[in-house]
C-alpha cells in the first residue's frame, strides 16, 4: 500500500451521498479506475453479465433527468413529506430535512454532473428478480467507495427506475439488459464525512429475527 | 489512517470469494467490525430498513444447507456443466472447473462455516423488485471488503433463495422481510490473491450501449 492510499475502514464510514457536485470536468483516469474497482466486485458464479455507460452527453442526460424529476414529483416527495415526523435512524429531522432540500436540487440539477456512470445487468432470457442485484451493487459499491477514494462526489441512485423501460430504451439497452443504478460523479462542493445511521446493533439478530 | 489499515484498491482488488474457511471460532469484535462496515452502506432514502443475523446455531444452518445443497444438484452443478467450454471473462477452462471444485466444497461444508452473517430487507408491503437490492448489495460488499481487511474469508451466496421462502421461515423471518446474502465468514484456507476477472474497457460503453 502506498502512504497516500486511504483506509478501506475510514473510507467505508465517510462515503456519504454527495449530491452537490461542481461542473468541472472529471479526467478519464479517475474513471478508469472507478470502473476497475467495480469490475473487481463478485458476481453470480463470477460470470459478470455487465456493462457500464459512461454518459457525458448533455442530451441524453437532460432526457433522463425528465423522467428522474417527474418520479420525484410522483413518488419521492409524497414520500418525504409522510415521514417528515419519522426520519430513519441516526438523524434528526432537521438532518432528514437537509436531506430533502439535496435530493431536491440533486433531481433539478440531475443531468448537470459532469460524468454519469449507469451500471447494467444482462440477466438474459430470465427476467431480473429481487437477487439479481446481487450481480450489480457490489459493483457498485465499489465504485462509489473508489470515488470517495479518489475524492470524487457521487451518490447511488435506482430513481430512474420507476421509468426504467422509457429510460433503458434512451440508453439502447439491448433485451435483457435493465440499467440498475445510475452514478453522477464529480468533485464535490462540501466535505466528506461521517455518514448518519443507526445503531447497527439494534438490527442485528443471533440466530434468528428478533433475538438480541 | 493507522499505519496497518490496509489500503481500499489493494483490498477490493484481492476480496476473492474464500470458500474454504477453517472451523476456528472468530470474535466477536471482529464481526462487529464488519456490521458496522455494512451499516455505513447507502440505502434507498438512507432508510435502513436491513436487517442481520449473525447465526452460529449448528442445527440451523444445517437446516439450511440442506435446500442450499439441493438448489446446487438442481440448478448450479447443471449450469456449471453447461459452461465448462465457456468460462467466464478473465477465467481459464482450468481456473472455471477449480471455482467448481471449490463451490461444491463450499455446498457440501456451508453450515461448518463457523459463523454466518444473512443480510435481510424490510420491503414492507411492497414486493422486493429487480431494484430492491440497492438498499441491502451495497452493505453487503462494505461487509465482504471489511472481513477481508481483518484477515477473514468470506463469500457472497445467494443460492439459498431458490428455497427463498423455506430458509426465510427457517430464519423466523417476519412478513415483508426477506434474506438477500448468506455470508459464510472464517479464517480462510489458502492465501487472499487477485481478484479473475474480465478486462472492463471491453464492458464499458461511451453514453450508450454497444458504443466504444
């Protein structure tokens, strides 16, 4: 390891979701080896079944960001708004709120980062089911902890989703290839640090559910 | 960054599935380390709906391995025959029929692993989708880079889920829970090494699919 590499345990626990990201340009070296951390991730039976877009085209991004912000009026905020008395665990609603104002101008400002990284999955002849994510994340996990790695901002997003077939149609998916995630990536504007959560001792079980 | 915290490149470069773990019991501290690692993941609106087992329980995982290893003379030992001429990128045929040794290994010894970790998911009344994932996938890779920094083996495996319903009763998983991974985690036998995978600049397109 070199001197400057950071450790994986500070790097896992400072890999926040940056979601306000400054217009500069991202170099393709940076990317590269954000896309190599993902290829590295395990896969079912290794067989890697996939394929990553590096989208920089400002077109395209503003077409997918129609379908993002319109998902965000239709489902997000509703949603944000019922729980604004329950935020998740480790924040408090003036956290959970602070939350809601990035995604807010992440979602208006969606197609604005410099670099989108779409991560997709070729599950074949079989439609993709609840564990064919086991496939894809781990790879993308990797990615965003390289980004942090690299000090790049980036944040997971499935939103596109809930207008996936309009959105893999604009990307030229081939059948059987879904998009899973998409990555906008770019240098930050705010700090790293600590991610919010809960106690994990609270939802972790020995042997069985509910037994502490 | 303490000077023995292992680089994050170096370890996701070397996280290979370790399906060959020794009986040793493992402390308690270090699987705690790894559950902090996983509940620092992203997950959909920072929810945190997951939820982990850590199961020692002999006779459980006995239980379990017994649909894992019928899943395996069902569906894995097949698939892998069908794919002995085409091995996955960046494998030899030699490198494919060693990982099927080693699978089987691992079919016929998962409950010996001396501990599990199941990675669950609160979808509530939802059903889980292809999408589900992206709120439990990232945790458990935080959790396999995490044991493999502290010297432990492990391997994602979702097999278990052709049997999903059975082994989640097994589990005393409630309504709307669901397991995702079972990680069986132990001292590995053999050395952590590179990771086999396939070149990514070969997966990797420019703004839409199919385009280098």
């Amino acid at each position: 390891m070199s001197p400057q590499e950071p450790g994986l345990f500070e790097i896992i626990q400072t890999t926040r979701a940056m979601r306000q990201l400054k217009p500069d340009p991202v170099p393709d070296d940076l990317i590269d080896r954000i896309l190599e951390a993902g290829a590295a991730a395990p896969s079912g039976g290794n067989n890697q079944t996939w394929g990553f877009i590096v989208c920089r085209d400002e077109d395209l991004k503003k077409q997918v960001q129609v379908f993002y912000k319109r998902a965000f009026d239709e489902y997000v905020l509703p949603h944000y708004e019922s729980r604004k008395e329950a935020p998740p665990p480790g924040m408090s609603k003036a956290q959970f709120e602070r939350q809601l104002d990035r995604v807010s101008h992440l979602t208006d400002r969606f197609h604005e980062a410099p670099v989108w990284i779409v991560a997709c999955l070729d599950t074949g002849k079989r439609p993709p089911n609840y564990l064919s994510g086991a496939s894809i994340y781990p790879a993308v996990q990797n990615m965003l902890l390289a980004a942090r790695a690299l000090g790049l901002g980036a944040t997971l997003t499935t939103r596109h989703g809930i207008y996936g077939k309009e959105v893999d149609t604009l990307f030229g998916l081939p059948d059987g290839v879904h998009s899973y995630a998409i990555l906008p990536v770019g240098y930050p504007v705010g700090r790293f640090g600590p991610v919010a959560r809960g106690d994990v001792k609270s939802v972790t079980y020995r042997d069985r559910w509910g037994q502490h």
